[in-house]
C-alpha cells in the first residue's frame, strides 16, 4: 500500500493533521536568496549609494541614512539555526496550539514554535499567532548576563552623560528543551514560564536596584514584577504603568524587554505581510571592537558609532522578516502602536519602532544579534541568537541608550531561589 507524506504525517501524529511547513524547512535559511538580494559583503550604505539598496532599508530608518547620521556595513548572510531540540519539539507539537475565543489565550502548547508554517493575512488572528511565536522564539533554558553597561547619551551635545553597570539572568520555568529537568520545573508556585532579573551595580546611587520580571504562562493572569528600592530598603510591586515609565532614567521600558515584554492580550496584533530586509545580525569575531574589555571572560565588547554614538557599529544581513504591529489597548498608554520586524529563521524582533499617543514616530529599537556559533566558547553550538548589542534612538528627544552585554546562555546550575521575590532585598549594599 502507498502512502502519501500527508497521510503518513497525519498517522505519526495519532490522527492530528501536521501542517507540512512545520516539518519541512520551518527553520530554513534561504542562503541563495538572501546572497542574490543582499549588496556586496563589505559594502557600506551611506546617503550617497542608499537608493540602489532602498528596497532592503526600513523607510524610516532610511532617512536617518540620508540625513548622515548613521551608515550600515553588509555582512555576510548566516543561517541562525536553532537548537535541533527546539526544531524537534516543533515538529512534534505542530498543529497542537490553538488559540482561545479570548484574547491572550493559547490552548495545547507544548515546546517549539507554537504556530508553524507560513502566515496568512486573510486569517484574522495571524497577528496574534506571530506574536505567539515571538513570544516563544527559542532563547535557551537559563542565560546570564554578567556584565552590561547602558550609557546615556545626549544627541544634541554629542557627549554621554551617565553609564551603568548591570548584571542579568533569565530562567526558563517551563517549555525547556535543552537543559534538565525538561519540559519544565515542578516547583512552579507562581505559574511562570520565565523569569528574569536585572541588577544595577554602578554607580553608587542606583547600586543594588534590581528587578525581578516574571512572564506568566497564563497570559491572562495579572503581571507579576518586582522591585528592590535601596533608598527606600524596601521592594515595591511594579505596577503596569510602571512598565511604559523611563527605567532608570533611560530610554527604554521595562516593556521594552526583549522587545515586547507585556502580554499579548494587551495588544491588537495585525500580521502585515512578509519581506526580505537588512538586520543587525552578525558574527561578533567579524566586526569592529570597542577598547572596552569583559572583566570576567576573554571577550571585547562590540563597538558604537554614528551620531553621538548611537548605533551599533556592526554588520548587517540581508533576512526574511514577518512584520507585525501591535497596538495597545489601554487607553493611557503612552504609544499608539508598536511595530516590529520578526526575523522569520529565529522568530527574534530584531528591530523595531514605536509611535507616541500622536502616532508621531518616537523611537527605534535595534538587538544586534550576534551568531552563537561565533561567539564565547560556552555559546557555540547553543542555537541561540547572542544579544550582544542594543540600542534605543529616541528621535524626537534627540536622546539614547546603548547597551553593551556578555552574554551566556543554557548556562546550567542556575538556582530557583534567585528568582523569588523574597530574594531581592538579599544583595542590598
């Protein structure tokens, strides 16, 4: 008896019907294309060559080019692969996660992407399944940051007016895929599925404020996040409106987070279509490097450039991208609506932008991703994109933010009680 691929897959699967993207070439790198779009390798756009790449350049971003304020050098297209667990995981559950008749509810996911295959937009909620998917990209079990340095910068004087030090981690509570105990962590009291802590180490007036952010596995439950205050010795509940305030005085916001950190009921999500653009992604041994050190790794960080240092000075690739736009719901929101780049391999928001209450673009938030494979030793062969360098421009206010960071991910022996609440008045100073 012959069988066909759909039947076959159809019995693999106990009678559930996989989408056939979801097992074939879900996480494909289409290296021909991209080489066939991408300008030259080494090739740097500037206001003088910007129109024979315009197609491959976000239009606004096209105009900070234009202006001089920033120019972007061509880097080599890479397959950012995922980890073959987290492929694997798709290919199991694909078909498996639906979406409830309420806004930021998911049914039946297990691990992996939960909505593979390719996105429609006559399908009214293929917004808010991209967002799914966003969501769960594949970032790895448990990560560290040991060493970040925000630096506040003045685009009208061209000086940095303030740098602080921070340290993070992250850690996967459930939907794990590579590091012990899989799928998930029993003691799970709160319900989250990740949990992330930032703490500020210098200087000495925000020294030991830090931040605990848990993400709900029930997207419709009430945010959960936490702050220790030193002025204050004490910690304070951090409240939604909290979220979209300055952190700390910067430009971003703790919904800023790894692009979108609210929850997904909180946005209407609309899927704008697909399209093949350059993104800060790159091999970190391949660009340019500050004279900044790590202290606690063999590692130079990334170097800034452009007006008054605003930009990453990295390589971008030509990349497949969904795009998305979100636009909140609550009516004091200090933005209309948010809109993002999806890199379609990784699932990542690489870059970004935000509009004030106006609809007035207010700034742009870029996440150099630099490749694992490239990267510190412990990283290889992770299937992580490494978030190596950030930046937020914010226009109107001729202000930024630039972020240096080492990152480690799947780093094991990660301890549960660093992620409680009760644990963040433990590093007062």
């Amino acid at each position: 008896m012959v069988y066909s691929l759909r039947s076959l897959l159809r019995a693999l699967a106990g009678g559930a019907l996989l989408p056939l993207a979801a097992v074939a070439g879900e996480f494909d790198f289409d290296l021909t294309q991209a080489q066939s779009l991408s300008p030259p390798v080494g090739t740097v756009i500037t206001a003088a060559n910007l129109d024979q790449a315009a197609a491959l350049v976000d239009p606004d971003f096209a105009t900070l080019i234009r202006d001089g304020w920033v120019s972007i050098t061509v880097g080599e297209p890479l397959s950012f692969d995922p980890h073959p667990n987290y492929v694997a995981a798709t290919e199991q559950h694909a078909g498996q996660a639906q979406l409830g008749a309420e806004p930021g509810e998911l049914l039946n996911y297990a691990g992996g992407r939960p909505f593979p295959g390719e996105l429609s937009k006559d399908d009214p909620r293929a917004g808010e399944k991209l967002a799914w998917n966003m969501r769960y990209a594949y970032a790895g079990d448990g990560g560290r940051i040991p060493e970040m340095y925000w630096y506040y910068r003045d685009m009208r004087s061209q000086k940095v007016e303030r740098v602080l030090e921070f340290e993070a981690e992250s850690m996967r509570f459930m939907y794990r895929h590579v590091i012990p105990p899989m799928p998930e962590i029993s003691d799970n009291s709160y319900k989250v599925y990740n949990a992330i802590t930032l703490t500020a180490n210098d200087p000495g007036d925000v020294t030991g404020t830090k931040l605990l952010i848990f993400y709900n596995s029930d997207d419709r439950a009430e945010e959960q996040g936490w702050m220790y205050v030193p002025l204050l010795r004490r910690v304070r509940r951090v409240a939604t409106t909290m979220r979209t305030d300055s952190f700390l005085g910067s430009d971003i916001m703790i919904e800023d987070f790894l692009g979108y950190s609210g929850r997904i009921m909180d946005m209407d999500w609309s899927y704008l279509g697909d399209s093949h653009v350059l993104l800060p992604m790159y091999r970190q041994d391949q660009v340019p490097h500050s004279d900044k050190k790590a202290r606690k790794a063999d590692y130079t960080f990334v170097d800034f450039g452009g007006h008054s240092g605003c930009f990453p000075n990295i390589t971008w690739q030509v990349r497949k991208v969904h795009l998305l736009e979100g636009r909140p719901k609550r009516s004091d929101h200090p933005l209309s609506r948010r809109y993002f780049y999806v890199d379609a391999q990784t699932g990542f928001p690489v870059f970004g932008k935000v509009y004030d209450r106006g609809g007035q673009l207010w700034k742009f938030l870029f996440a150099g991703l630099a490749h694992p494979d490239f990267h510190l030793a412990q990283n290889r062969g992770s299937g992580v994109p490494m978030l190596d360098s950030s930046s937020v421009v914010d226009i109107q206010n001729k202000h930024c933010t630039t972020l240096q960071m080492l990152t480690e991910v799947n780093v094991g022996k990660m301890k549960q009680k660093d992620f409680e609440p009760s644990s963040l008045n433990v590093g007062a100073r």
